[in-house]
C-alpha cells in the first residue's frame, strides 16, 4: 500500500501539463491583445535609426582596427585585477604572511601574463 | 497608502468588478507614464530638481526616464529650442511609439520666451503638437508637476480609438507626418 502510493504516473503530471498550457496561452493573448489594442503609426523616419534625432551616417557593422579591442580586452583583465586588490587591502592585518604569499603568487602570475603580452607586441600602437 | 488610485466608475458585484476598457487603460498609461526628458537649457535645471527626492515625480509614476524615445510617452521639452534643433526635436517626436504626449516646459519651448530673435523657433508647436503648456521662466518644480498632472488628467480621458480617429490624423498630417 506504502510502497503503490510512491509510485508516479504520468497522469500525475497532468495539473503541471495545465499550468503549462494557461501560462502560455496567458502571456500570447496579452501579446496578441495588446498588439490590437495598441495605437500604431509607422513611417520612414519612425523606423530610421535612432541617433538623439540626427541623422545616421554610415552602417554601424564596418571593420574597425583589432587594436582597440586587444587594448580593451586587456584593460578590463588588468582592472579587475586591481579589483581583487582592495578587500586584500583591507584585510591585509589579518590575513597575515599567508595572504601576502598568496597575494605574490597571484600577482606574479599576472605579471608573467603581462610580460607575454608586452614580448608579443600587444601594447604596440603604431 | 493614502495614495492608492481610485477604482474607474463601474459594476460592482460580490467578487467582480466590470468597467470599460477605456478607463483601465487610462489608468494604467497616467500612472505609469515615461518621461523623454529635452533639456536644452535652464528649464532643464528646475526638471532636475523635479526629478530628485524634495518633489520626487516618481510619485507620479513617472521617476523612470527614458532616453530612447522607442519605449517613452510623454516628451517633455525643456528649454530655448534653436531653429537648428528643430528638426532634431521632430526627430526624436516622430520616433516616439504611439501613443505619445508633450509636455512643452517652459516660455522658450512654448513661445520662444525673451528670444525673439532669427534664430530661435518661436514655439515649439510650429514643429510638433503639443498637449500642456507649461508657463515660467523658468518654470518652478511645482508648475513642472503640475504639467505633469495635466497631462496626466489628458491621457486618463483618452479614449484609446482617438489616436486611430481622423482629427488626430488630420493634426499629424497639418503637421507634416504620416
């Protein structure tokens, strides 16, 4: 008796199966509802891109120099290692040889990393 | 709460409460209405102010700007508009989704204010329609509010047909726009 009353069946997933269905339906219906609803009015200038109002120039999907996004790129990593920095700061007392160890470890490795970069030429503008 | 909106008029019963759409739509939109702030110049400043904690528009349930006039109802026009600027004013007008208010803030932005001059728009109804107009120069934060619940009582008595009609239409076409 224990043991029948464990077992599922797929009936059992029956109300999650309903639930399923009004929350779908729910949600296309306020879409659909609303897109009747809802006053339209379309033009040229209303699909145009919007630039604060001034007229684009250009296309926005043109090659731009792969420098800017290395020096980007790299900025962010050495950023956020500056980051990790300041809670050390702060719990500099605490923490002990252990934690400036560790600290040397971790910026020795960033180090090591910035020396690679500087080697290959990434920091290289011209 | 002191300042829970009152229920639109309609038919109560246990359990149900019936009212035309209308109404409901108008409540929801004057209460939550998104703001596109255009501050060209001191205007702008008092609207700052407007907007910070001392008179607080979120009140209102306008404290979320929008800087994209994609997903914005209500532009609010603050300050001298250059004749330069017209048509970027437009601009940002006619890419406002439907359907859209204007608040025109202001002496400058509603007649062009001590700027009587070649190269200042004189009103910025020569170029877009405007619903409420506010006076000042510039205006106080409380006269920016009470724009605001101007515009507010406009868009609670809209009918939601009335942007589909043939005047509204007609408006949009005297004023160049499809």
């Amino acid at each position: 008796m224990n043991n029948l009353s464990n077992v599922s069946v797929p009936a059992d997933y029956l109300p999650m199966g309903i639930m399923f269905v009004i929350a779908i339906g729910f949600v296309l219906t306020v879409m659909v509802l609303t897109h009747l609803l809802g006053p339209k009015r379309k033009s040229q200038i209303k699909s145009d891109t919007f630039e604060c109002g001034i007229e684009p120039q250009g296309n926005s999907r043109f090659p731009f120099s792969i420098k800017y996004f290395l020096i980007a790129i790299l900025f962010v990593l050495f950023d956020v290692e500056v980051i990790f920095m300041y809670p050390w700061a702060v719990n500099f007392l605490d923490m002990g040889l252990y934690g400036f160890v560790e600290m040397l470890i971790f910026l020795s490795m960033f180090m090591l990393g910035f020396f690679y970069i500087v080697r290959k030429g990434a920091l290289k503008w011209e | 709460m002191s300042n829970i909106t009152k229920a639109p008029p309609g038919y109560e019963g246990p359990g149900f409460f019936a009212t035309k759409i209308d109404a409901v739509v108008g409540l929801a939109r004057k209460n939550s209405l998104w703001p596109l702030p255009f501050a060209t110049s001191c205007c702008g400043i008092e609207f700052m102010s407007t907007m910070a904690s001392h008179y607080d528009l979120a009140r209102f349930g306008s404290e979320r700007l929008s800087f994209s006039p994609r997903q914005a109802d209500l532009l609010m026009v603050m300050g001298t508009i250059a004749k330069k600027m017209g048509p970027v004013l437009r601009q940002v007008y006619e890419q406002m989704a439907e359907p859209r208010w204007v608040l025109s803030v202001g002496a400058c932005a509603s007649s062009g204010g001590i700027f009587d001059t070649y190269s200042v728009l004189q009103g910025i109804d020569r170029i877009i329609p405007v619903d409420v107009y506010v006076p000042g120069c510039p205006p106080r934060p409380e006269q920016i509010l009470d724009g605001v619940m101007r515009i507010q009582e406009l868009v609670a008595s809209e009918s939601i047909r009335r942007r589909d009609s043939a005047e509204y239409k007609e408006l949009m076409a005297s004023y160049g726009m499809q």
